[in-house]
C-alpha cells in the first residue's frame, strides 16, 4: 500500500507508517543498489517521507548506506542495500524420517542449513519434543552470532488448516495437532512468532523467493516425498483454498484400475507416480534416499526395467501434470523432493504426457522443470514465509502491522 497526499486518510497513521517501511523496504531488496530519489520515484511517495522512512530503517539496522554512485544525471547520490545483519529468519521441514533446518539473512542468504535424523515417536508429544530440541539448537547458534530471530515457519507434510492446525499428517501419525502452540510451550515462548503450513506450500514460496523460476506469478510446486503435494501460487500469491487444504494433487485418480493407494482408493497419483512407484514397493522412511541412490545407479549403467519403470511413473506424472496446467495454466511446474535425482528419467516422459494431454496448444506455454533448491526447499520456504511477513509489515523494533 502507498499512501497519496490527496483523498482520504487511514486513521492509523502508525499502521500507515508501518505499511510504507515495508513498501520501502520491499522496493530495497528487489532494486538494491538504490537511492532515495529510485524510490520516490518508483513508490510515488514523496522525498520527505522516504527520506524519514529510510532513516527509520537504518536505525532498525535493515537498510544500509553504501556509498556514492556517479553513474546517473545530475549530482552523485547515496545508494541504499539492505542490511538485515541483526536479523535471522528461521524454516523447518518436519519429514518421516528426518528434520531440515535453515536460517537465512534479511536478504535470504544462508545462514545454517542442517539436516537430522527424526524420529516421531509414538505421541505428537514426542515428535514435538524432539522437533523442539533441534529448533533450540538453531535458535542458540543464531544468538551466538547476535542475531534477533524474526520468525520461524514449520513445513509437515498433510492437511494444515487455515489456523495451522495439523488436521493430519498420515505419515506421521499426527491428528488435529496444535504443533505451533506445542512447538511454543516446548521453546517457552521464545518471542518470536510460530508459523505451521503444508510442506508443498512452503516448498512454493521457496522457489517463488530464491529458485531458478523466481518471481513467478502463476507456479506449482509438486513434492517428491513419501506423498505427493502440490504447492500452488497463482498471480503471484499462495493459494491454500477455502480450509487451507488445496493442492492434495497425489489423490487425484489417474487409473480407476491402478494399484491400491493408502487413501483406500485406486489409481492415485500417489501410487502411479509417488517413490513407492519408483521403488516398486512400500519404502521404508528411514532407507528411501539410499534406495533412490539405487535406482539412479542403475538407470544411469542402463538397465533395462529400471529405465523403463521410470518412463511408466513419468508418464502417470505427466497425467496429473496435465490436469494441473488444464486447470491452472501455471507458467512452470517444478519437480522437488526425491524426483530431482530422477528427472533426467522422469522428464521426458513427462513432457511427452504435457504435450499430448493439454488442450491449449504448446501445452499452454507450461514449463515442467526439476527443482536446483534441494531436499530443503520447504525448510528454506519455511524462511521465506518469514521474510514474506516482513515484507508485508511485520518488522522488527517496535513498529509493526499485523499482516
């Protein structure tokens, strides 16, 4: 939001200030190296108040100055960066058999990129706890580095609700479970706010933020995990429906006489593309990426019925490709989780399926890509929605608007 000096006024004026430090500071990250003069311009705000807004965010130590720039007309002029040096914005991926920690700056470059072994126990209780436990340990390695943490995001993979209630979470065994509320008492209110989403949207958001399709408006994000999920951005923001459960693409029927899905039903995308399909049976959690190794080993010396395994779960890929870019016309799918490693296989196959299963010609112009941001997308997405928040008027040092 932009404020104009003419029609009528909002009656919070520290709301408005708020929302045009972040306009600032937005225009900052995404233009930086800057000056005040690229901003007024750009944000229509007048010289006077961005003047006062920049130095407001200088003193918060989230912009900083740089120098001088005499590569323009008329006088040189200070250029702006974004700073963010005090700051640590925090994402965490709860998996079956693992957890992945990130931590990135302001600007979203890394800070901490840890990867543990998990195991859910028998109780929310005791996942939480030991979730908690590595939360902590992040958490104090950004203090020893004198680093306020702005926020932290939890990606679990199932149905999160609007509120962030984990509704279920089938391969953790987690039923209506407040794991932002539990994840607090177990951190004692560490001061910082606790964000729980879908592991697919967060995914999304990383690859909106920081992966090779970045700024995307129209994008989905199709998990390569245990489950198969669809994060879904349209016109540049994430779309969670009406209960915050859309994207369960992996229940999609593909074949009414297909295998057996653990949902009950039959021919689920899940079970015709999911890594069961890959590995052609139930996958223990705890050895999934050492069989996914296997299969890549062997696809690459050539054999046989591991190629042609890959090219039948590529093609039941691209059917619920197809359906997503029919009904969204997204610019780029992008394949994550354990089918970046299968994608030289995987891909060409899929784009066969696109090609002849889209209704619009050239496919609708879709892009069918595999991820470069890793098995830790969604921990980074996690970081981002943090970073998001910022950039929508949740800052820090006292001044804030709830988005």
């Amino acid at each position: 939001m932009i404020t104009s000096t003419t029609g009528p006024q909002p009656a919070d004026f520290a709301d408005v200030r708020a929302t045009n430090l972040a306009v600032v500071l937005r225009f900052v990250r995404e233009h930086a190296p800057c000056s005040r003069a690229d901003i007024a311009a750009s944000t229509g705000l007048n010289k006077a108040t961005v003047s006062s807004l920049v130095a407001d965010l200088i003193d918060r130590r989230l912009v900083r100055e740089t120098g001088l720039t005499e590569n323009r007309v008329g006088r040189p002029a200070t250029m702006l960066v974004l700073d963010g040096s005090p700051y640590a914005a925090i994402g965490v991926e709860i998996n079956v058999d693992t957890v992945s920690a990130v931590a990135t700056d302001l600007a979203g470059e890394r800070l901490l990129t840890w990867r543990r072994s998990f195991s859910g126990g028998d109780s929310v209780n005791q996942g939480v706890a030991g979730v908690g436990a590595i939360i902590r340990r992040v958490v104090s390695r950004m203090a020893k580095e004198e680093r306020q943490v702005l926020g932290l995001a939890v990606a679990v993979p199932g149905l999160i609700d609007v509120q962030g209630t984990v509704r279920i979470a089938p391969n953790l065994g987690w039923h209506d479970a407040d794991i932002g509320g539990d994840l607090a008492k177990a951190l004692r209110d560490p001061g910082f706010p606790i964000q729980v989403d879908n592991d697919a949207n967060l995914g999304a958001l990383a690859e909106q933020r920081f992966g090779a399709h970045a700024g995307a408006s129209d994008l989905v994000y199709l998990t390569g995990e245990l489950g198969v999920g669809a994060g879904i951005i349209l016109d540049g923001r994430l779309r969670r429906g009406g209960r915050g459960y859309s994207g369960e693409i992996g229940h999609v029927q593909v074949d009414p006489e297909g295998p057996a899905c653990h949902c009950g039903r039959r021919g689920c995308l899940e079970a015709m593309a999911g890594i069961g399909a890959v590995l052609r049976r139930d996958p223990s959690p705890a050895e999934i990426q050492v069989e996914v190794e296997e299969v890549v080993r062997l696809a690459r010396a050539g054999d046989a019925e591991t190629v042609g395994n890959l090219g039948a779960v590529g093609r039941s890929l691209g059917v619920g490709v197809s359906i997503l870019a029919n009904l969204l016309n997204p610019e780029v799918v992008i394949l994550g989780g354990y089918y970046v490693p299968l994608a030289p296989w995987l891909l060409p196959a899929v784009h066969e399926e696109v090609a002849a299963r889209v209704i619009a010609s050239e496919a609708g112009g879709v892009q069918v890509v595999a991820s470069t941001l890793g098995y830790d997308a969604a921990a980074l997405g996690g970081a981002a929605r943090v970073l998001d928040s910022v950039d929508s008027g949740r800052l820090p040092g006292g001044l804030s608007r709830i988005p």
